[in-house]
C-alpha cells in the first residue's frame, strides 16, 4: 500500500508540474501579444453596447453616403480583414469598421458567446453608428447583416462575401466547453492558433494566392488570437453556437433592398456553387473574382471595389459579373 501511494504522489506530482508548464506557457505567449494596434488608417472610436466596449475604425467625409464593413468569424477574426479596401473606400464614402463583440480590440469577457448576440449587435450598430448605410459583410456576419435588415430598415444595401449561415456541420458543445476550460482550453487554443497554424489555415483554404500570407499578416492574426479571453468568442464558434437558423436564399429574397453577393472563383470550403445557390434563391447578383478564395476583397481589391461595391454602369439589375480579374 505504501508503494502505491508513492506511486500515486508521483503520478500527482507530475501532473501538477505539467499543469504548471502549461500554465506558464500560456501567460508567456499572452504577454508576448502586447496590446493590439487599430489595423486600419482612421479614427478610433467606441461604440458603448450592453456592457462591452466594442472598438471600430471610421474613415472619410461623414457627408458621404455610409458604409458598414462587417468582418467575418474564425479564430483570429477582427477588422484587420479590410485592410486592402478600406482607404479607397474611404475616398468617396463614410466608412466604418467595428471589431465585433469578443474580436479584435473590442471587449472580450468570458461569457458563452451565441447568434443572438452578433444578429442584435448588428442591428443596433447599424442603427446607431450608420445612417442608411451599405453593409459589406463576410462569412457568419452576411447571416447577421441579413437579420438586421429584415428586422430594421437602417441599411440601404447588402454586398456578402460568401456569406454562410454555419461554420461548420452541427453543433459540438463538447468541443466550446473544452477550449473554455481554463489551462487545458487555453494551451489547445494556443496550439490551434500557432503562428504556424495560422499560416497553413490562411495558404490552405483561406486564400488561392498564397504570397498574401505574408509574415505581417500571421503576426497580426497571431496577436489579435492571443489577446486576453480571445478564446471565448471562439469557443462558441468552434461549438457551433455562433450559427444561424435561416434559408439565407429566402431571407434575403425578402428583402427590398439590392443584394450581390460576392464569390471567390478557387473558393474550396464554400464553393461557387454556393454561391450560386444563394444569388438564384435571392434573385441577387453574383460577382465571381477569379484567382481568390474565400476573401475575395482582400486578394482582389480593385475588381472587388469595382464590380461589388460600385458596380459600372453596363451592369445592372440581377446581371451577374464573373470570373472579373483586377484590370479586367
């Protein structure tokens, strides 16, 4: 019995050091964060809402019509995502980009993060920060921005860049509760959001061309992912809690306002055909960029200005834009 209960104190103790080094681990990386800049040229401003600080950027003449940039979810997600549109958006419009609730440099708690707080968010900054504006949305915020348009009649037009309702197929609440487990959840979160993971999501399925993953863009993602409570908001999205119970198709087609939606052509996550899909159920207009994935905006920045965000004259109605390659 003695001999089991040395073994049995070993065994602890060799936990409690490994638990230790993980410990230590995380606080190293968090401190190696420091605190995260504002990634666009602007004025920084915050939006007071339900208790959170939620940080945004605004640029250009407020006499201009506004636009709404609405970034989309995944570990690392924050307003950094518009980085190569928004100063020449800037130059004929009012432009406004908020880090959503849990993201980028807003406030992050610990809190169990759900759809309902992104699609009431959404429709309360649209209506307090924007006049009538147009809304660029990518990702989970197209399901969002579908919402508050329905629900309010604050914004005037939809531009979605493959826009989804699910991140991924059901819900795994195992899967949040892990990642929010306080030593455990933070080192697998650490090791999902490695600088070399960032690297391999962003070449592998986040953009076609994979010189845009340039070392300022892992660094930056890699510290907007390690900020304090990052984890949570992504927790929730990891779980499934972040998805939208809606026929995107439909919504949208209820709406009286103009949609186009905006595809990457090398898309592999979310196919064109979604996208397809989407604008046909929508009676929307489809833009499909060659040579880019699913950030279309931010490897085609001036055939996405161009043809999604001010489309020529030649275009109009449902016709749809394809395969169009900056100087096309």
């Amino acid at each position: 019995m003695r001999r089991w209960g040395m073994k049995l104190r070993q065994i602890a103790g060799s936990l409690a050091a490994a638990t230790g080094v993980v410990a230590a681990t995380n606080a190293a990386l968090a401190w190696r964060a420091d605190e995260l800049a504002s990634p666009l040229d602007g004025t920084n401003n915050t939006y007071q809402w339900r208790g959170f600080d939620i940080a945004y950027t605004e640029a250009g003449d407020p006499d201009d019509q506004d636009v709404v940039l609405l970034h989309g979810l995944n570990a690392a997600g924050s307003s950094f995502e518009f980085r190569n549109v928004f100063d020449a958006l800037a130059a004929d419009h009012h432009v406004i980009a908020p880090d959503l609730p849990g993201f980028g440099r807003s406030d992050r708690p610990p809190i169990e993060y759900a759809a309902s707080h992104y699609t009431t968010f959404v429709a309360d900054f649209l209506a307090d920060a924007a006049e009538d504006p147009m809304v660029v949305a990518s990702s989970h915020s197209g399901a969002y921005a579908t919402a508050a348009a329905a629900d309010t009649d604050s914004v005037s037009e939809l531009v979605l860049v493959c826009p989804t309702t699910a991140g991924f197929s059901g819900t795994r609440p195992l899967v949040g509760a892990l990642v929010r487990a306080p030593v455990v959840g933070t080192a697998l979160f650490n090791v999902a959001t490695s600088k070399r993971a960032i690297r391999y999501f962003n070449a592998d399925h986040g953009y076609h061309d994979e010189s845009v993953v340039t070392e300022d863009v892992v660094e930056y993602h890699w510290r907007t992912a390690h900020q304090p409570g990052a984890r949570f908001a992504a927790a929730s999205f990891f779980a499934g809690a972040l998805d939208v119970d809606m026929d995107l198709g439909a919504e949208l087609a209820a709406l009286d306002l103009p949609v186009t939606v905006v595809w990457g052509q090398e898309a592999t996550i979310s196919p064109v055909a979604d996208g397809r899909d989407i604008a046909d159920a929508a009676g929307a207009r489809l833009v499909v960029l060659e040579e880019s994935d699913v950030q279309p905006h931010v490897e085609r920045p001036e055939a996405f200005l161009r043809d999604a965000v001010e489309p020529s004259a030649t275009v109009e109605g449902g016709e749809d834009v394809k395969h169009a390659t900056d100087g096309a």
